[in-house]
C-alpha cells in the first residue's frame, strides 16, 4: 500500500519556481496521453493508446440528437438534468440491477463522468482527508484528490497467473490497512480501467465490509458497466446490503454508447449524496449537453439495448487483439471488460512506448503512469475500441517487434 506517491499519467514537471501552478497540482502537465497522441501524428502511427472509438454510436441515437437541436433544445437544461434522462436512469438501475432511484432527488446528470468523480470527491474530501484506491488507476483520481487537497491511499491490483484464468486481485490486508482515521470514502473503480478486471462477488463484499465497518462512502465508477465480456456480470456494489445508503453509483453514455465526446454521464446516490455532489457540480459546469440529453433517454430505454451491439463487437475486437499479440510472443493478460488489454513486457515499458512509434508505427501506453508504485513499470496498456481492420493493420506493423 502506498500513500499519494509520484504524479500520475504525466511525463514530465517544471520546477516549482519556474511556474505560477499551485503546488497541489504541480507534476499533472502534460499527460503521457498528450504525448503519444502527438508522437502518433507526427510518424503516421496507429494510437491504440488513447481509449476512444473510432466508430460512431448506434445511428438512431444520433438521429435522435441532430432531432433535438433542430427542435431548440439548445439552451440550459435543468441543473439536475432533464427529467426525461432521469427517469430513463432510474428505470435502467431498476431493470438491470434491482436499484430504485427517486429520479427527482436521487439522480444528477453530470459533464461525463470524469465531472462527477471529480465533483464526489470534492464534495466528500477536506483537506488533508484520504480516499482509499486500487492502483492502477485512472489518471483523473489522482488530480481530483488533489484538488481537493486531501491524500490518495493505493492498494495494488496484482496480476494472478493460474490454468483456468490470467487476471489481477488484491490483498485484502492491505486494502484494511490502507484505512486510517483521515479516510472518507473508497473510490472503486468496476470493470476496472486499465487492466479490464471486472471485480466479483466476493470481492465486493470485501470493500463493502470495509465501507460498513469504518463508515465510509464509495464511489463507484461503473462506466464500463455494460462492456463486461464472456458472459459475465458486472455487479454495482450499491446492490450489496447495507451499501445503497453510502455509494455514489457513477455511469457513463459515452462508454455505454460509444459518444464519448458527448460527455453525458450521471450520478445516483442518496438524496443528501447526491445534493453533495451537485452542490459542487453546479459550479464546475453548471450543466452540458442540452441536445443529447434527451438522446441518452431514448438510448437508455432502448429495447433489445443499444449496448449490447456495442459490447458484442468490443469482444470480437478484443479477442481478434489478444489473439494477434499472443501470436507475436507478448505475455497478454486477457481483459474481462472495459477498452483495454494489458500486455507484460517483462522490461521497462516506457522506453518499449517510446520507440514503438518510430519503431513500428504503433502508439501504446506504459502502464506505469496508472500507478503510484513501481508495480506497473513492465507493463503496457493496449486499446482495442478500435475498428477490426485498423487493429489488423497494428498487428501486422508489431510483427517485427521484439516482446
């Protein structure tokens, strides 16, 4: 378990005398995305780093939001959002997980949901508190926490080889120790962006044993909800006893629906947890995405669901990915959700990320950013929301590369 540790997904600081930046947020420069994107346009690369799709969304929900804007809805919507998304929010946690929400005080439309961590812990840290998080991590935690001027504790996810699965788990120790008493919340992240875990039963109930013994929220990232591979099932951890009344349950339709540029995402939570957390949203955005609001709705009530077109071609290009770079010699560790496939070089893996374009005219992303300790230095994360043929092309360019 580490505490706070180097800045995260950044590839480089200036010193603290040479920049009029707040010492907080002071090694969050230029993020390593920032760098391989334009490492991939200056050599003509494939990016299988950043993770976008390179597709559009289903057609009709598009439709839905050019529709939208030539009838007006172009102006502020409500701060909670509209209430026809709302109620399509609520009444998609009821089908699909059993969870009833008050659209009216318990559901909160944000600016994705990158905006509605943010605005969790924001509303949830002091300064100086702590917030308990599996390593690696999404880069946006890490400057949250630190906006909020409180700490971040890590409990590492470990890869976990055996025959009848290759994936990551955590000690159960260390996430109990990692608790102190500054610690407000544990920020869990399922399906888990980069290494594509999808967290089990059990082990929910392990971080939910946690939360109701210390009295702490969660906040629960669940934007890859619906991209969960193999027939599994993603499981929110508000579904656990004893939970509803302390999560704040986070989705996302840019992930669901593959328009992430659209940057609607939402919170569910109860009342006092969601006036929290829109207490500090209403002043980072206000609102966002008048148009697509009403799309989302539309989107979210769909039946058979758009998601799952989405998810069953995710598979196929995951499997199509994976099978590609095991074919090369890479030690692949096979996603069971989300964008991304992590490959273990076994050596250092920013310096493999740093020639790959030149090299090969692929971009990948060092894992290593995700994390606070050294535990990721070998790894290398691979995104493959990508369309078949522009994978196929990545694999035939890594074919003379060395694993």
């Amino acid at each position: 378990m580490t505490t706070s540790g180097r800045s995260p997904a950044s590839s480089g600081e200036q010193p603290a005398s040479s920049t009029p930046l707040v010492a907080r947020m002071q090694g969050f420069g230029t993020t390593i995305f920032a760098e391989m994107s334009a490492l991939a346009l200056a050599t003509g690369s494939i990016n299988l780093g950043q993770g976008f799709p390179d597709t559009d969304g289903p057609e009709d929900l598009l439709v839905d939001a050019i529709s939208a804007i030539r009838a007006g809805q172009n102006q502020y919507p409500p701060g909670l959002g509209i209430l026809e998304l709302r109620e399509a929010i609520a009444d998609h946690h009821r089908r699909c997980y059993g969870l009833a929400y008050d659209p009216a005080s318990e559901v909160l439309v944000t600016a994705g949901a990158t905006e509605a961590v943010a605005a969790a812990v924001l509303a949830l840290a002091d300064r100086d508190d702590e917030i308990v998080m599996f390593e690696p991590y999404y880069d946006s935690y890490a400057a949250a926490i630190a906006l909020a001027g409180a700490r971040r504790r890590v409990v590492t996810l470990r890869r976990v080889p055996n025959a009848r699965a290759d994936g990551w788990s955590f000690d159960p120790g260390e996430l109990y120790a990692a608790v102190t008493d500054r610690t407000k919340a544990v920020l869990l992240n399922t399906p888990h962006n980069p290494t594509g875990k999808v967290f089990g039963a059990a082990e929910l109930e392990v971080v939910a044993g946690l939360a109701r013994q210390h009295d702490l929220y969660v906040i629960a990232d669940e934007v890859y909800e619906h991209l969960v591979f193999d027939g599994r099932r993603h499981i929110p951890i508000a579904s656990l006893p004893g939970m509803r009344e302390r999560t704040i349950m986070i989705g996302s339709a840019g992930k669901s629906f593959s328009v992430t540029g659209w940057k609607i995402g939402w919170v569910a939570a109860p009342p006092e947890l969601t006036k929290a957390v829109r207490t500090v949203k209403q002043f980072l955005t206000y609102v966002n995405g008048a148009p697509f609001q009403p799309a989302i709705a539309r989107a979210l009530a769909a039946q058979p669901p758009h998601h799952e077109a989405v998810r069953q071609r995710l598979q196929a290009q995951r499997d199509q990915l994976c099978a590609g770079l095991a074919e090369l010699g890479f030690d692949v560790v096979r996603p069971e959700g989300t964008y991304f496939a992590t490959v273990d070089l076994h050596r250092d893996a920013v310096e493999f990320c740093r020639e790959l374009p030149g090299t090969a005219g692929v971009v990948a992303i060092p894992s290593s950013v995700f994390y606070d300790s050294k535990a990721g230095d070998t790894y290398v994360r691979f995104a493959f929301c990508k369309r078949p043929e522009v994978i196929g092309e990545a694999l035939d360019r890594l074919k003379g590369v060395s694993p």
